[in-house]
C-alpha cells in the first residue's frame, strides 16, 4: 500500500502558526485534517534555530524552493 505525501498550502501553515502555541500538535493535526506525523515534520523541518518560532513564510519559500530543485541521479 503507498500513501501519497501532499504538501501543506499556505493556509494550512498559517493554521498551524495559529493553533501551535495553544493546541497540541495531535489537536492541530486533527483540526487541519492531516496526520499529527505530517504536522510534526512541517514543524520540525521550517523551525530555523530551537529559540525562534515556527515561521509561516519561511516555511512555504523553503517548499517551494525544494519542489523546483531537479532530482540527482547517484550512482
């Protein structure tokens, strides 16, 4: 069985923005109708340095950044 990865748009970053600091990231997850995994790793990946914020923007230049990037073919 495979499961598709769909990327988080800029509403759903906001969300979590918004709800990150008040709600447990299992409660984000199931408000914005994605897997508590999913959330988490969004967190995880777009938060610059453990003193400074999730940040909303940042989060959806640094997506767009990695889905123009062509794949590398390894050897």
């Amino acid at each position: 069985m495979t499961h598709g990865y769909r990327h988080l748009s800029a509403e759903y970053r906001v969300g979590i923005i918004l709800m990150q600091g008040y709600h447990s990231i299992r409660i984000v997850a199931r408000q914005l109708g994605h897997a508590p995994s999913t959330v988490s790793r969004e967190i995880a990946r777009h938060t610059v340095r453990p003193d400074m914020a999730y940040d909303a923007r940042l989060a959806g230049y640094r997506a767009r950044l990695t889905r123009c990037r062509p794949l590398v073919a390894r050897s």
